[in-house]
C-alpha cells in the first residue's frame, strides 16, 4: 500500500521497483554490474580508488552504495528517489525507471528494506498500481 507523505514521496515496494530495474544486477553506471557481494566487500574492507580516469569505476560505485548502507537513506533527502515508470506505450517507456537515486535504491536493496520512498512520473496511476499491488498488470 503506497501511503502519502507530506515530502511529496510515495512509499511503494522495493521488490516491484528492482521488478522494473535493479542497479545491482544491470549496468547503471557504465562499469558493469556493480552486485551486492561487491557492496559487501567494500563493507569489510573498504578499497579506495587512485585512477586518473574522472569516470567512476565499479569500486568507485560500491563505495557510494556502501556509504548509504552504512549511514541509511534519509526519507526526505531534498533530491529524492525519483522514479519515471513511463506511459502505457511501448514508444515512451524510458529506459531506466530510477532517474535519480540508484545508489540508494541499491543501498535499500542491501538492507533488505520492504518499502521505499520514491516521487514517482510519468503514468502516476499505473506506477501506483504496479508498485504497492500484490499482482502483476505490466
Ligand atoms: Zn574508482
């Protein structure tokens, strides 16, 4: 069940939104995978990074998902997790519903959170549906 919080987030389930996009399992970030034993590492042993590259590499990336599992994900972050779960039309469905927050959705994923406070776009009803419903329309 969404519910309404005055942050302007819904809390919709976190198994229906890994269901559209999982930034653990797919390569969000251009590096490939990051996966949560590789978050657990970084949790042990903390690595670090001496690249001149600017672009992020996948330690770069487990690190950022490991601060927030450490710290936890603030439910009202000024910039929350905003997911866009498109239109009803296979032309406008955009290619990855999480437009900001991956790293936390990941963190969440890692803690074994149930719910997760997200500002939802496009179809607000379908996305409502589809992410606190038991059953499967999509
Ligand atoms: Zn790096």
């Amino acid at each position: 069940m969404s519910t309404y919080d005055p942050t302007g987030a819904s809390w919709v389930r976190l198994d229906r939104l890994l269901a559209l996009g999982d930034p653990l399992t797919q390569d969000v970030w251009g590096c490939g995978p990051v996966g949560r034993g590789t978050v657990l590492t970084e949790l042990d042993r903390p690595s670090t990074c001496e690249h001149d590259d600017p672009v992020p590499c996948r330690a770069c990336e487990a690190r950022r998902i490991a601060w927030f599992v450490r710290h936890g994900v603030d439910p009202r972050d000024p910039h929350p997790i905003a997911v866009d779960i498109g239109v009803p039309s296979p032309s406008s469905s955009p290619p990855w519903p999480v437009l900001d927050g991956n790293h936390r959705v990941a963190a969440l994923t890692v803690l074994g959170a149930q719910l997760v406070p997200v500002v939802l776009y496009g179809d607000i009803d379908a996305a409502i549906a589809w992410l606190t419903s038991e059953d499967s329309f999509i």
